[in-house]
C-alpha cells in the first residue's frame, strides 16, 4: 500500500469542465482582429507533373491578400529524419497524391477564398499511378520519387540468431499472410492552424499538435527564421492518436499567408480534408512464418512486412519498425528475421497511428491459435509459454526491467472465464485472446528530454513551467497530480503553463507515450528540488531536521510529530521576507543507447520501459448477416503503477473502441483511383458510445524502477490487443480464422459460405 | 578598463523599432471577440453623501450588459498599507473628491456605455469640502474620513540628536518656507483596462503598471479570487513616473464587469480621466530651519512639511518619508528633525512622482544658496561642505557604501564653466546647481524581491523569465544586455519573457529605481547558474577546466588560448545529446533592515543603494516678459556603473525636462473648487522637444559594491537636482530667492516689482 495523497486516486481531470461547458478553446475558435481565412489548392489527380500555375485571377479577386504556391518557397523538401527529406509543402514538379497541397489563399472572408481557389489555374501532365505497394514494387511501376527504385521508401532487415536452423529444429512450422488496409484518425478536432507574425519576425502559432517544440524546429527550418522566433502557443487539442506528430503543410502555409499579409491567417480543415491531408494509418500485407517446439514455444519466425506509405515519408522508418518491436517485446522469439519495406504509393500520407500495425499484430496472434488449435494447446497457456518476462532482454537487445505479461493473461484469463467459456460455447459465440506491448518513450535525437520549473507564489500555490502537451489524453491532470503530490499541495493549488515553445522548455512531445515517464519525471524532479529548499526553511522554524519533515495536504508536519506543523504558505512567506524564493527545476532525458538506430543500427536499449496488456473479448455473430455482437471485453494493462485510475479507466475503453470496435469491425476507407470515397463519418463508420460493449478494466501494477512512482505508459497496450482479441472471437465464433481486416460482415458471410462450400 | 561584451555599451534599445512603426501594442490597442466597453460614472461634487443610485434605466438601454455599483462590492475598503486602507474602488457612503468612480456600466459601444452613463441617477448631500491642507488641519474642518481628526491622513516624526542644540551652537541660523503646488504626470499613454475570465474563474488583466505582481494581490484581495487565479498579462507600458504603482478603481471595475457579463471588457481613460483619477503629485508647504557654523557645514536642521495627500492615502506613508530621506542622503547634518504631515482634502489623490517634493528640495537648496550669500561662500564650495561620502551612515541608520556626490559636482561646476560665471554674469543671466539623491529601491513587504529563471533553447539562444517589468525606462533592455553578458550570448539570442504573473516568478516591480539592482542581478544570477551548466559541457569537449572557460560572443574559449574554442549553441546540444539541459535559476532580495518601517520605525538600513545627482542650469530672464530662456543644462550623475550609456543620456535628458523645463517652470493646475481646470495637454503645458535646452550629461560610476555590475539607480537623481537647479538660477538671475514653485513669468515679474518697491 501506498501513502500518496493525491496521486493514484480517481481524481476527475483538471481540464473535464472546460471541455464539457465549451470554455476550452481549440485552434478553429481563436479569432483575432484583421485575421483572415486561409484556403487550399489541392491536386485532384493523384499523380502529376505541374506545368505551370497560373494565380492572376485569382490575385485580382477583391478581398484576396495573398496567394502562394511553391515559387513562393525555397522548394526544399523536408523530412522528419536527414534520409527522409522527400516532402515539400507546396511542391514544385509534381503532386503524388489526390488532395496534395498545390496553392493556397487568404482572403478576407471564407466565402472570397474559396472562390478565390476556383480562380488558380493549374496545368498538370497526368502521369501513370500506382495505388497497391505489391504493384508499386514492379519493376516497371510509374516510380514516384525520383530516387527511390521500385518504390521502396524504407528497408528495415533484422535477423536476430539463424531462422532457417530455427525452422529446421521446429516441431512445427507453418506461414500465413494477413491484410489489412488503411484507417484514419478521426480526431474530435480537425486539424486547424492560426498564424501571426509580428514585426520583429515572431511567428506565433497555434494548431493541435502533440509536441510544441517538435513543429517548431521545422517550422524555423521550413520558413528560414530562427527557432525562438517561432512561438508554438498552448491550445487545447481534440485529439491526436499519433497523427499531430509532425509538422503539416497547412502549419508552413498559414505561417507563409502570414508572413505575406502581415495579418493573422486561419486554416481551418474540413472534415474531408483532415481525412487526406493530415495522416492515415498504413495499410499492410504481413506474411508470418513461424517454427514451434512441442510445447508452442516459437523457435523461429520470420517475418516480411509491406506497408502502403502513400506520397511521403512521414516517420516511415519508424512505422516501418514499430510493428516488429511490439511482437518482440510481447513474445519471446529464439531467432526471428524482420524484412519490412514501407512502398510509396499515390495515396495520401500515412503515419503512426494509435493501432498501427493491425495485419501484423493480429496476424501473430491469429497464427499463435492456429498453431495453439494443432499442437492441442489452449490459446491462453500458449500465451503464457510464448510471453516476455521482466529480466529478459529483446531480440534487438532492449532490457526489460518491469513485465507482468503473464499477471495481465491470467487475471483476463480468470475475469472473463475463459475456463468456463473457451471451447463450451454455443455455436457462433466466440471468445478470443490478445497480447501486446508497447514502448514507453524512444528517442528522437537531442528533443528526447523534458525539462521543468516549479516556482512558489506567494499564496502558496505552485506553477509548473513544462513543455508537455495534452492533447486530450489527460497530461495537464497528470502533470498537476505530480507537482500536488511532492510538494504537498492540493491539486488546485497547482497552476500550469504548459506546451508553449517560448515560455516553456524542451520537452519531446506526447508521442509513443513518452509524457508521463519523461515530462511528468522532470516536474517530478523540478518539483523535489523545490520540496527541497522549502523543508529547509521550514526546518528552521520547526527546529526539527529537513529529513524528518513532510509535506502534505498545504501542511509541513514533522515526522510522527503531527502536532508540529506549520502552513505551506506561511513558509513561502517566511522565505520571501527572508529573501528566499522557493522554486525548482528539474531535467529527465531517458537512459537509451544513443547509437540506435531505425533503420542502419536497430539494436540497443531504445526505451527504458515497456508496457503489457491482454485483452478478451467475447462475441456472437449473426450468421445471416454477418453482424457482429461484442458480448463483453476484458482488459487488463500492466501500467507500472496507476497515477489516476480513472484517466486509466478511460484510456483502456477509448483503446478498445479505437483498436478493436472499429478498427476491427466496422472501419474502412472505399478506394477510387486514389480518391478516399468515404472521408467523413456518414460512411466511415466510428463507433459511438451506444455501439460499445461492457468493458471490464484490470489495472497491473509492475512499479517499474524507472518511472515515475513505477508508473509507464497506459492505455495503449490495450489498442492493439483489443484488436487482436475482437478477431480471435470473431474466428472462433465462426471457425474460420479471419486473415483479412477489418472483419466486416461481408468478409464473415463470405468466410461462412466457404467453410460451407468446403464441408460439402 | 572592463572587458564587457555588451553591457556599458550604447546599445539601441530592443523596444525601439516596435514603438517606432507602431507595432507596439499598448492596453488600448487590445481587441477581443465580444469585447465590451467599459465606461465610469465620476462624481460632479467634491464632497457629498451618496443617498441612492438609480442604475434601473441605464439597465434597460438596449446594448448595455451591465451596471455596476458599490452595492456590487463587499465594500471593504483598500490600502497600500495595512493602516492605511480609507479606499473603497466604488464607494458607498460618500465621495471625497470631484471625479471618485461612483458607477461603471459595460455596454456594445462607446456611444452606448456613454449615454447608459447619463442614465445613471445619483442622489447626493452635498458636504462642505475642503480644498487647502492648513485649512483642512483646522478643528472646525469638514472631517473627510471619519477616523482623522485635523484631516491628518500620516505622520511622519523623525528627530535625531538634538537640533534645538544644535540650533544654540549654530553661527547662523535661518528659517525660511517654501511652497509647492500639485503637478500631474501626463503619461504618454493614457490609463487603460482589458479585463476577462474563463468560465475556470481565472482573470486576465492588462493594464500600464508599474509591476504585475503589485497590481495581482490588491486585485486577488479586492475581487475575492485566490492570487493564482489573477493573470496581469505583459503588455507595452507608456511611461508610469510612480503613478502606475498601485492598483487602480478601474482595475477592479474592470475586472468586476467581465466578471459580471462574462465577457471581455476594455476601459479607456481620457486624458481628462488620466489627470483626475490616476494620481497627481503632492502639494507642499515646507518650512525649513537651518543652522550652520562659520563654514556653512549644517548643524541642525529642523523641517516641517504639510503635503495635500488629496482624498485617499495612496502611497501616503512612502511620499511623507522620501522627500525627508532624499535630504539625508544628499547633505550631511549633525542634528535633524523631520515633522511630515500628509492632509486629506477633497482633491483628487495624490501619489508617488518621479520629481516628489519640489518644495522641499528646492527649498533645501534654495536655503543653502542664502546661507552661502550670507556666509560669503560659493554655492558649489557650501555643497561640497556638507555632501555626502561613501562610509557615511544617514541620519536614519542607512550605511552609504558607494558615494560619488562631490565628484557630481566638481564636475558639472568645472563643464558649466561655474568659476568663470558665477557672480560674474550680466544681468538677468544666472546659474544655478542643485544636489539630489535618491534611493535605489527600497522594501515593500515580502514582495521585495526578484527571481528569475533561463533556459538555453536548442539554438543556441536563452530565454530569460523574469517579473521585471518594463514600463517605459528600458528595463526589457537592461535584461537582455545582462543575461547576454553572463551568456557570452548576442543581444538578439535572448528571448524576454517577462511581467506576467501567471508566467513570471515573483519580481518588486519597477518602483523606487529597483529593475537593474534587484531584477537584474536575479537574471544576472540566473545566467551565471546556467553558464556554469554550459561551462562543464564544454569543460570535456575542450579538455580544459570550468574555471580556464570564458563565454563570449557565441562560443566558449579557453582563457589564454583562444584557438581552443567551441560554439555555445553545439555546446548546448550537446548537453541535450546527453541528456542535460542547460538552464539557471537566480533570486535576488536586497538586504536591508526588515524591521524598518515608514512611520512606526524610520530607521536602520532603508536600500542597498543610493545615487547622486548633481545639475548646473544657466538661464536668462527676460525682466520685460517674466519669461526664462534655458542657455544650458550639466547633468552629472553617480550611477555607479552605466550599464548602457545611451538609455542612461535619455533617462538624463527626460529627468532635466520632467523636473526643471516643465516642473520648474510651466506645469501647474488650476483650481475651481475643486476641478481642475486644465486637465489636457492643452493648456498644461508640458515641454515639448523644441522648448528643451542643450544639456550636457556627465556619467559618474562609483561602481557600487553591491549593485549588478557596480551599477545602481541611474536618472532619477537628475529629476529633483534640475528642479532646484533650474530655482536657483532663476534667482540667481533676478537677484530674488524665489520660495513658491513653478516658476512662471507672473511670479518673476511679481519678485522683479517688489524687489524695485523695496529699494525705493
């Protein structure tokens, strides 16, 4: 048992009220005076040469102020890694995907600029497309960047021991592959941005982001200006799921309309537009050959990957290597080979996605039942065989300091009555099981740290000083639970001032789950040195040595003396009308082996944790429309430790909604030479609440050394598990292993109506 | 010689270009969404009981959203002090001058809160006013505020040795008295209030001020919300001159109307508005004993003083003491008595200005001048006699660690050719010299110091966070210098972030001269922390050891061999390569006696501080016209080290036109019971640039121990001493000691004429 006061409670989040009352201001709500309405060009072919754009129309158009296209630009193009430059924001020579960014306005009204876009006149040589990696790979396929043959963006190669001698050992072998096509974000918010400069060359800007510094540095870079003259503001953000990690062309245009007009510039996306224009996750074709011993244990596996990386880099390489490192740290492996190629295609972008990696995932899960169905072994026992354990390093030789794997299959295991249930169904009822881990953090060059202040004020409330994000996961809250928690304060008592390039410093943004155990140590620590220089004070008053003093509940008590205490704010005071100023500052940059690489070294500690979650889920399908029930899912999460039970509560269900009620049931983009045929929610089908199944959440505690009270990522174990899971039972209620996703009732009357055709 | 970088250079001031174009935003060029304008009620009576207001048509006018009283207030009254709150910002029982706040209404437009104004129905009883400080002292005068008997709002009675001793083994012994009127500050930027709340309940405010930690409290106090929850946002600050130091009725009525209708509300003082309802500077009536050996060093002095406090205390207990300290500092003397009384009367209140007490300064001087005659001394040779010297203790126990007044003014007297003048003139051509010192800084409570935090950014620049606000002197300069010295950094690498409270640590605010000497030696302390991180980066890189490092210019050299040198910004990312972040932290509270107290306990050390000031003016009169024609002016200052020689030479230049070209000879109010007559530009005269007289500036640097640099409180001496400088040349030109202030021509006439009478 622990003795926090604040954190590990159910404490409702910080910024619940303003998001409920619509107080909470998001980018597409800041209005400033003289801003005006930014637009987008953009290519409606998916594969072109630019011969000439032609803006005088649209120039002339009274109440336009700028137009710009790439003459405008320097025409460099940008990348999120030095080998990935590929991008630019408003290309010069071609367009690669339907809906590319071509030319853009500012006008003075919404409706102006619009028409002003019907004015630009484009002239493109339609060059051949390719919309299927498989077929981008061909030799003789149109190849979409220059200097990149067969279309091949990335090549991450792995091999880890000796496959082949490992197939030759196994008891039994077998290979299969797995589909799985694009999917999309759907944030709560579009993606919005808001540009200003002022005369000196500031640049201040707001757009949802998950790490202000991270769209600064290529913003400076983009625009030519320096880094701190470009101010990334705090705004409250709907959303990122992996999709706000890099910069985006609209952040380059606005900021351009900008710098032209020298007035404010709004952008703000539509549905459609946020759709193709900001990321979608890749679509993959995962084929998985795996070699067991008697027991299920794998000896071998060899896996080859082809992602569909539409236009663009983007964090290809990662993406690229992401799949292989959650099977890896899930599942022990003797020798495993990796073969993953992220193909250009002349589609839109896509990036790293909360469930990224769904044909991959589920396709080692689907196959470990396939093989757990002809070894006899019970899916949940060879689980158990195959599962990572703390002490174990990875294949690419990541020490795992905390892991209770098995803890969450068994405690799933038993919740769900997967004794009772597994194989005692009635027909089309299933239950399935999934297991997965995530990283906690991996580095990305020298932004890989947080740092913090923590200063006193003189009411005897606290502000932290930090650049972590929230963009809707519940940062803000997890950051104030800290800063309360070691400095003895209410939560109230805590004011922010967060995610603001100018003000704040260097923190490496909420990507891969890295805010709690990065920015959230750094407060931590920021706030234990001001702990620090307040004890002291207090120990003078209280005559009572700093190491017997605590700080709790507004209170400095000395130890197992309750009776002497002395207010917080009264000590603040005292140290004010001494000429002390209580404050602190903290730093955290995680212990990874810098000389790890994606892509040319992927070997080496790359995180300092890693989290584990198994999820259950029991389904019944109708067999005559193939429409799928979720009975009851079960989630169990080895988090470390529970900073706020109910941010976790919310964290799990909103994974199984994204990772397996819609991910792996109903959502799915239609495909028409390149053009997203269903980009808004009518026809992309999102669950909503009332689709949602009873969620039961176990929350495991492993108290990682390394984190914060124990504490690692949460909630994003269960995503992908969910996914997992939700095929297994669709599989098992039908009896047909599904290799194809998402599993929607067309696939299943289909998979029935085969099962059928081959029993006759 | 020193070896600086940056400061001690002419550095143009960071601020320059935006005030130029226009770019800078001052409070009332701020526009939000649905922003209301916010309009005042002011009282037509100088004295009257408020019966009942009838706000009920003013409601109904369509466009008006809200209407605020006292009744909208809990009524409590407000100070300064703790024994000095007499202040209610809407009151509700009386008013005590003409122009007090009585209602406020925040309506859609100007027109509209306007004409809601007239909608406003008061009744008063009209209570006999008293305009006149003796009149108001006599017992049978209209008591203004219950509590005072004689109307006797402070006073301050400091006696030490004996001066009627002292007086007794005087050689010669004068008593004479000297009278000034009020005078107005005519900031350049009007009074102005943007108020507005999130539905969180947290205000952000913008308003000039003189520090936002000043403004925060009294607002947290007054408003009944917790002192975190009150944002005082940075903003450009036209001029404040001390009357920009305390919280302000329209900063609470602003703030209670966007309180109220839950929107955005901006109020906007005319310059009528500026003069009556800001401050305006104390009237005074002093009379000066003194008593002197045959050498004319001052052995007794005796003074009392009577100033027209006006309706409320204001700064009361600081403006009764400082003319009084000002005296000390400047002048030895063997024993003094100082009786100060600040009077209520029903005139508008009256705070702390830059030039406060031109009746006593100049009377000092304007005295020693007819002791000198008397004596047959030279007015510069009887000021060396009795000025001050390092090493001195001040009469009230104040240790004078720097002190560099006699080299004031052999230097001023030796550059205005004052042995070649003095005496030898023709007629109506005079000279004059005037010695002054002022305080740098001196304590308010807890929120006496400053602290300041840096943070290196991945470019290699730093951004420093301070509460030092920069109202118009040049303080956001005087930070970048400092923090770009410690850094070895350019000017344009240093980010300001300053002046909010929600942002900014604790800072006293831009009163009493404190910025350079308290914030800047925080930021300067902070640098020298975040160097020393930058210093052992770089100590590996180089081999060398930290102390063998100079940062200088963008790179860290090693002392000796300046082949061996790395730039700062690699050394910075290499810090974050290996995971530490460069950044510093710094506090600075000045060291004085905390138990020195204004009227309870005027004694023991006061400021670490004190500057010295002497100025030398040479006029003629014409005797046809009254009018004075200003030939030259000598300013020469100890600033004890000039940080920035260019900003000090302006800062000299605005002291010789706010103290002798406009407070010696033009600015004045008239009165009619109570209203002041000339509250515009227009017919108070202020100087402008072509009425200015060539001045010459002397930097004196005794580089003060204890001051950032040895640098200490830099123009404001030259403010008073060009007062009394102006007076006595003045006199010295007609041949009449002039003892009632400004100067104007109908009083050099009226001296001229009986001067004539009396010889005839």
């Amino acid at each position: 048992m622990n003795d926090y006061s604040v954190i590990g409670k159910r404490m409702p989040r910080v910024d619940s009220r303003a998001k409920v009352t619509g107080e909470a201001k998001y980018t597409a709500d800041l209005k400033f005076p003289r801003m005006l309405v930014g637009k987008v060009l953009r290519s409606p072919l998916p594969h072109a040469r630019i011969l000439h754009i032609d803006t005088t129309r649209a120039r002339r158009l009274p109440g336009v102020k700028a137009v710009v296209t790439g003459e405008d630009t320097t025409g460099e193009k940008w990348g999120v890694f030095r080998y990935t430059r590929d991008q630019q924001f408003l290309p010069t020579d071609k367009v690669r995907y339907l809906g590319e960014e071509v030319a853009a306005v500012a006008a003075v009204d919404e409706d102006t600029a619009l028409e002003a876009l019907e004015l630009i006149k484009v002239d493109y040589e339609e060059l051949p497309a390719v919309f299927d990696p498989l077929e981008a790979m061909a030799p003789d396929a149109p190849r979409i960047h220059e200097d990149f043959p067969q279309n091949i963006n990335i090549h991450v190669a792995i091999h880890v021991g000796d496959v082949e001698e490992g197939f030759a050992k196994s008891y039994y072998v077998r290979e299969d592959t797995f589909r799985a096509p694009e999917e999309s974000y759907f944030q709560g918010e579009p993606y919005a941005v808001v540009a200003r400069f002022d005369l000196e060359g500031n640049l201040e800007i707001w757009m949802p982001n998950a790490g202000p510094h991270m769209k600064a540095k290529p913003l400076s870079n983009a625009l030519k200006i320096p880094l701190h003259k470009v101010h990334v503001r705090k705004i409250t953000i709907g959303g990122a799921f992996g999709g706000r990690s890099e910069i985006s062309p609209a952040d380059f245009i606005c900021a351009l309309l900008a710098q032209k007009t020298r007035r404010p510039v709004k952008i703000v996306y539509s549905r459609e537009e946020n759709t193709i224009a900001t990321r979608q996750g890749h679509a993959m074709i995962t084929t998985i050959k795996t070699g067991v011993d008697r027991q299920g244990r794998v000896i071998a596996r060899d896996v080859t990957c082809f992602m569909d990386g539409g236009a663009y880099s983007s964090t290809g390489p990662i993406a690229t290597s992401v799949p292989f490192l959650c099977m890896e740290q899930a599942y022990r492996m003797e020798n495993v080979r990796y073969n993953g190629y992220r193909i250009y295609t002349n589609k839109p972008v896509r990036g790293m996605i909360r469930v990224h990696g769904r044909a991959f995932a589920c396709g080692v899960d689907t196959q470990l039942d396939m093989i757990a169905e002809q070894l006899g072994i019970d899916p949940v026992e060879i689980r158990l065989r195959n599962a990572r354990e703390a002490g174990d390093y990875t294949n690419t030789r990541s020490y795992v300091t905390s892991c209770a794997m098995k803890e969450t299959i068994r405690r799933a295991a038993e919740r769900a009555g997967w004794k009772e249930k597994w194989g005692k169904l009635p027909p089309y009822r299933g239950i399935g099981i999934g297991c997965n881990s995530v990283q906690t953090g991996f580095p990305m060059g020298i932004r890989g740290g947080s740092q913090a202040f923590i200063k006193f004020n003189e009411d005897g409330g606290a502000t932290v000083i930090s650049g972590v994000v929230d963009n809707g996961q519940g940062n803000d809250n997890m950051l104030v639970q800290i800063a309360a928690e070691e400095l003895g304060l209410r939560p109230e008592d805590i004011q922010l001032v967060t995610a603001d390039t100018e003000v704040t410093p260097l923190d490496p943004g909420a990507y891969s789950q890295v805010s709690t155990f990065i920015g959230g140590q750094a407060v931590k620590l920021a706030a234990q040195d001001a702990r620090r220089k307040l004890l002291e004070i207090a120990s003078e008053a209280l005559e009572a040595h700093v190491d017997d003093l605590v700080a709790r509940d507004r209170m400095i008590f000395v130890k197992g003396s309750p009776q002497k205490a002395i207010p917080i704010k009264k000590v603040v005071r005292m140290g004010l009308a001494r000429g002390k100023s209580v404050s602190g500052e903290g730093a955290y940059w995680p212990k990874v082996d810098p000389k790890r690489e994606w892509v040319t070294n992927p070997f080496g500690q790359m995180c300092e944790a890693f989290s584990f979650g198994t999820t259950i889920a029991e389904v019944e399908v109708d067999p005559e429309t193939g429409k799928v029930k979720v009975l009851q899912v079960v989630a169990a999460q080895d988090v470390g430790f529970a900073l706020n039970p109910l941010v976790l509560e919310g964290q799990f269900q909103g994974a199984v909604a994204m990772g397996g009620q819609g991910g792996m049931l109903t959502e799915y983009h239609f495909w028409d030479q390149g053009r997203v045929m269903n980009p808004t929610q009518l026809e992309y089908k999102l669950p909503l609440a009332p689709d949602m199944p009873p969620i039961e959440t176990i929350i495991v505690e492993s108290h990682d050394p390394n984190g914060p009270y124990g504490a690692k990522e949460a909630g994003m174990s269960i995503a992908m598990s969910a996914a997992q899971a939700y095929s297994a039972a669709v599989s098992n209620a039908i009896g047909v292993y599904m290799k194809e996703f998402p599993i929607t009732p067309d696939k299943i009357l289909q998979a029935l109506r085969s099962k059928r055709e081959d029993k006759e």
